[in-house]
C-alpha cells in the first residue's frame, strides 16, 4: 500500500486523485491533505478519507475547518507556508501529488523533494521556475518525478523502453483553447467567460486562461525540458483539436510512438500513483471508428504571442522563465478580474521580460523567489497601461 499526501486536494487534479485513490482502496491511504479554500469541501474529504494532516494556507481557516469536523476527530491541522511544507514532507508519505496551481506550488513541492518524496507532478511552476536547480545532480538523490499533465504522461508513457540518445524531438499536442479559429483581430473583445470555455478539458480558471493563451503550452515546453533532458530547438508543438493523442516521441530511424486516449486526467494521475503497473480504472473507452478523424496543425505564433514568449525564455535562461511565469500569473488575474484585456496578457508579460535584467542561477531558491516577487511588481505596473 502507498500512503499519499495531496497538495491541493480540492481543485481538479486533487478531486480526480481522490476518485481513483477512492477506486482501490487496498491500494492507498491518504496521509496528508492541504487546500487554500473551500473549507467545507476539505472537510468532507478529511471525514471520507480519514488523514492523519491537514493544512490550508490562513491561520483562520484553520479555525473554520477545525469547527466543520465532527468531535473526536484524530487530525492534526496546520497552516501557513509551514504547514504546506509540512504536509509536503509528512513523514509517513511515500509519494506526494503536487496540484497546487501556481508559484504557491514551488515550495511545498521543493520541501516534498528534499524530504526524499517522490512526487506525481501537476504543478508545473516547479519545474518552469526552478527545472535547472531540481534536475541537478545530488538536489533530489533517490527522488522519482512522475509527470501528471497528460502531456508530459504521454511522453514519459511513449518513452518508456527506450534510450534517451535515440530520441530526436518530442511533440506536445495542444488543442488550440476555445480560440483557435477565431481572428487575431477580434482578441480585444474576448470575454473572461469567453476564455473560461475550453472546448474539451474541465479546468480551474488559471488553467484555463493559459490554455487560452496557450501559454499553458508554453509552460509546458520549459517542463518537458526539465523532465526529459532535451533542448528547447527538439521540442515542437502541433495543434490537436480532438484532444485523441496526448503526445508523441520521434527516434533515430524516424519512428513515431504516440500515446492515445480520451481527454481525462485520471488516466495520468492513475499512472503516476501506480507506475509501473497500470490500474483497471473506469474509463470511457476509446472508439477510434467513431472518432474517424485526426487533424494537426502547426500552431500561429503571431496569434498566440504567449507560446513565442516562452520559447525566449527557455532559451535565454537564467531567471527569465521565473519572469515569464510570474508576469503571466498577474496577467491573467488581472484579466479575470477585468482590469486589462485578453491582447494584453501577452504584452504584460513581454514587457517584464524586457524590463528584468536578467541574472543566472546560482542555485539558490530564495534567488527564484526573488525574482518572482520582483517580476510581479513589474508586471503588475504595466495593468491598465497598456
């Protein structure tokens, strides 16, 4: 049995782990869980799952969850920062599920790879903004990353087998977002409900808004560099409308091995808690006949900026991935609360870039927390500027 820890249990990732976790209950047992809202969600999961910790971010919180569970109940509750971290490393964790969205993620999942926890990766700010330090030797002796994205999943799944010097490029899918056939000219007058309405995957909102931008791809590149070990000029993206293949690998000899199935995180989430055996999970299958048709295309970089934008950081380095994310974050807040618009979420975080001055890492955290304190305030002076 695998005894699991949950960082974000409450939003989607979190909620579809606990299906599968619910699934095979001979298989898990939920040790820790954390969320930074909905409280009353939190508790019926704690009351259902039965977990030895729980933290959410306000100390008040901590409070109100306290007061939602039923007398008697054996649980310690903890918040803050400290407390993410403490539910990230909980000792008795064998693998932590990294699902808080945003650079709130990074350190918990930081404090769960120090504490010699293998984690199933979905928070992709980890890897965006602190990939080069992570995957340096001795950083994570022993530690094992397994990525969630179904993107990444799907690589990890096709290069399963085979040696890394046979891999020529990697090509991540993308849907296109619910703009895809939309004119570059019209992007002004998008609506944040407008963006939220992503045309195959359920999502939060954040998530949803990147998918949008395809900045949700853009963040992915800079991940799959890091989870792979391959360079930026080896990774490609193609839109995929259907959302059928999740992702595919090219070798040597010109060999292509994708990885297929429905649009559900559950199929990656199972295989991340469960590698390198798979589960007998209930899922929709796959009729192929049905589907009838597979269509890419090469994605319009003038139309989706975001996907350029992370292109250039990667390749610049240093802390300009950091910049990218952090810009964007304030970006898309800003355009779900209506204070600047959809064309400008790409400007904003262009902007920053050009603003920073650069520096290379120097294999400090608190360098990158620096930097996206730093490249928050700059982004966030450019709101209703331009």
């Amino acid at each position: 049995m695998k005894n699991i820890s949950i960082l974000g249990s409450t939003g989607s990732i979190g909620v579809n782990a606990v299906n599968i976790i619910r699934m095979f209950p001979e298989e898990f047992k939920v040790k820790a869980l954390t969320a930074k809202s909905n409280m009353r969600f939190l508790a019926e999961q704690i009351i259902e799952l039965e977990p030895k910790l729980a933290a959410v971010y306000e100390e008040k919180d901590a409070d109100i969850l306290a007061k939602l569970l039923p007398a008697g109940l054996k649980i310690e509750i903890v918040s803050g920062k400290k407390g993410y971290k403490k539910a990230a490393s909980y000792f008795n964790a064998d693998i932590v599920i990294s699902a808080i969205v945003g650079a709130a993620g990074l350190l918990p999942t930081v404090a769960a790879i120090k504490a010699g926890k293998n984690v199933a990766l979905a928070n992709k700010e980890t890897l965006v903004m602190a990939g080069e330090l992570i995957t340096k030797p001795g950083f994570a002796k022993r530690v094992k990353i397994f990525p969630v994205d179904s993107e990444h999943s799907a690589i990890f799944q096709s290069l399963a087998g085979h040696k890394k010097e046979e891999l020529t490029k990697i090509i991540l899918t993308a849907s296109g977002g619910p703009f895809r056939e939309l004119p570059k000219e019209k992007f002004g007058s998008i609506k944040p409900n407008e963006a939220l309405n992503h045309p195959t995957w359920s999502m939060g909102k954040k998530i949803s808004i990147d998918s949008a931008t395809l900045m949700n791809k853009g963040l992915e590149i800079i991940e799959a560099k890091w989870l792979f070990g391959i360079n930026e000029d080896k990774i490609e993206v193609l839109i995929h409308s259907q959302s059928i293949i999740h992702s595919m690998v090219e070798f040597i000899d010109g060999s292509v091995i994708a990885q297929l199935g429905n649009p559900d995180m559950k199929t990656a989430i199972s295989y991340a808690l469960s590698y390198p055996r798979r589960l007998p999970i209930k899922q929709r299958r796959m009729n192929l006949a049905k589907i009838g048709r597979l269509s890419f295309e090469e994605p319009d970089f003038d139309k989706f900026l975001c996907l350029r934008l992370a292109y250039e950081a990667l390749k610049e380095g240093g802390l300009m991935p950091t910049v990218l994310n952090a810009a964007n974050e304030i970006a898309v807040e800003a355009f779900l609360n209506k204070k600047t618009d959809f064309i400008s979420i790409p400007k904003i975080i262009e902007k920053t870039m050009l603003k920073y001055n650069n520096k290379a890492l120097n294999g400090d955290i608190d360098q990158i927390l620096e930097a996206d304190i730093l490249s928050r305030e700059i982004a966030a002076s450019f709101i209703g500027v331009i």
